[in-house]
C-alpha cells in the first residue's frame, strides 16, 4: 500500500525517485500480492478516477506516456487479475492502442471474468473497422458471465446509437469488483441523424438472443439495442413496455434505451407508449429525447404528438421550478 501511495505521487518526485518506483519488474513485483482491502486501496489510488481537467492529478495507469506503457505491459504477465484487467484496459485509452491488439485478444481469454470485460472495453476503443471490432469482440457474446457479454454488446453498437442510449459508460470505465475508474473525456453527440438499422444478419445474433433470454434488468439493455439495431425488436418491446410507466424520477437508462430502439424502428406503432411517456416527464430534457426518438415517423398522430410535446415544453419551461 505505501508503495501504491509513492508510485501515484511519481510525477512530482525527482527523476531518480520517479524512474526507482515507476521501473516495471519493481512496480509488479511490489503490487502483485495484494489482496483484500489493500488491493481494492490500491486499486483506487492507481486505476481510479483521472480527471481530465485536474492539473494536480498524480500519476496513475491511465496516464498516457512511455513510462506507463512498460508498466502495464509487464502488468499484463502479473498473476493477480486486478493488474492484468487494469493492463490491459490501460492499453484501450493509449493514443498507440492499434499496437497493442495481439495483448488484447489474449486477454480476452483470459479465465477471469474482470479481464475479459477490459479486453472488450479496450477492443471497443481500439478498433474501428466494424468487420475487425467483430472478430475480436463477438465470441464474448456466448462469455459464461453476464457483465462480459454485455460489455461485447455495447462494444457492437454503432457508436451513435450507443450514445443516444446512454451506454458509453459501459465501455469508458474500469471495472474490478467493487473498484471503478479510468479516464474522464469530453465527449459530443450528434443528434441531428435520424437513428437507422443495419442491413444483413450477423452469425452472432442467436448469442445476443440466448443472452437476452437469460438477462434481467438492466443487463438486458445492450443485447436488446443490438438485436434492434439489426430490425429485431422483440426485446425493445419489452423495455417500452416497462419504461412507458416510468417518470422523471426514475432511473434513466431503461427509458433512453427503449427510446433509442424506437428511434431506430421509426414505427409509429408505438406512439402509445410515447404519450404515456409525454404523460409522465415533466422535464424539458426528457421531452426532447421523446422527440428525438419520432424522427423518422410520419402520419397525422404522429405530427399532433411532435405539436403536443413542443407546447408541454413551452410550458415547462416558463412553469416556476417547483410547479407541479
């Protein structure tokens, strides 16, 4: 632990002291037999939170530089599975990640389960031909453990209806136990495109359909997207059904990602779920996701809703911030 302490003050040692602690067999060797509560402290002083905008923030294994990768590389042999998840996702977040792509396919068979959800993550972040991303994320589909296979879902969404549906967080961040962290990023979304299906069948989707089977909550999210986003939309039905009741207080994800399969169906069959949403935000962001979610639908019930939404926007807007 107190070597953990040093190792995230590195950057403002002198260089003798940087370059003792930061030496890759060293740092391994010193944080390879942690467990328990030191492990987990460990982990968060150095695979936590990297604020981008922070300027005080110390050194962790987010930080992109040289040094950091001749740490995780030797961290991808570590036998402890914390370091070799936080290796390999560490990698993912490198401006030179395309060169690290045989690390990431191994670890994506590595027998723990937290190291095969970094290797999806860093995979998703790395590669960008859809027909390579496949490849190599796909077989997680059939992974054993419901969190990895969800992660090669979300990885399998294009990226903007990934966005729409609030599920960049299932790729931006480290996952280890109860340890969260990574690298905070800007990131912008462009919601001017109307939401559109993808053409062809992959061979992957009966794995994303058992998986969806025996999925419940929000681990049923991504699958359900990405069987939408090839036209099937058996498991967006069953998220509008549960999401047409919620209101503005509840959690989100379910309703932005039903909201993002009916954007992609553009059926105006399910204009009745949406009123019954319209009913039950009161809040102008919410309005406009249901809004965003029309695109692409046309007929006269469907134009009255848009000219409902607008008007019950206008009206909350100019309601006092404790109106009912």
């Amino acid at each position: 632990m107190r070597f953990a302490q040093a190792a995230s003050l590195a950057k403002r040692c002198q260089p003798a002291v940087a370059d003792y602690l930061l030496e890759p067999a060293r740092f391994k060797a010193a944080l390879d037999p942690a467990d328990g509560a030191e492990l987990s402290a460990a982990l968060e002083l150095l695979a936590g939170y990297d604020y981008q905008f922070d300027e005080n923030r110390g050194w962790s294994l987010w930080t992109d530089s040289d040094r950091t990768k001749a740490v995780v590389v030797a961290l991808l042999n570590a036998t402890n599975a914390a370091w070799r998840a936080a290796a390999v996702f560490s990698l993912g977040l490198r401006s030179d990640a395309n060169d690290h792509l045989e690390a990431m396919e191994k670890a994506a068979a590595d027998p723990n389960p937290w190291v095969r959800g970094s290797a999806a993550r860093a995979l998703a972040r790395t590669v960008k031909a859809r027909a390579s991303l496949e490849q190599f994320v796909a077989p997680l589909l059939s992974d054993t453990n419901v969190s990895v296979a969800s992660a090669a879902a979300a990885a399998l969404l294009e990226p903007e209806t990934r966005s729409a549906a609030g599920l960049d967080s299932d790729l931006q961040y480290f996952e280890f136990e109860s340890v969260r962290g990574g690298r905070t990023e800007t990131q912008t979304q462009n919601d001017e495109r109307p939401l559109a299906v993808l053409e062809g069948k992959p061979s992957f989707l009966p794995a994303v359909q058992k998986a969806l089977a025996g999925a419940s909550g929000e681990e049923s999210s991504a699958f359900a997207l990405l069987l939408a986003q090839y036209g099937d939309f058996s498991g967006i039905d069953k998220l509008v059904a549960s999401a047409a009741t919620m209101n503005s207080s509840d959690n989100e994800e379910p309703s932005n990602v039903a909201l993002t399969g009916i954007g992609l169906s553009h059926d105006a069959k399910y204009l009745p779920a949406l009123k019954q949403m319209v009913a039950a935000r009161r809040d102008e962001a919410g309005l406009r996701k249901i809004l965003q979610a029309m695109k692409g639908m046309s007929g006269s019930d469907v134009r009255q809703l848009r000219l409902d939404i607008n008007k019950k926007i206008r009206n909350t807007a100019g309601a006092p911030a404790d109106s009912e």
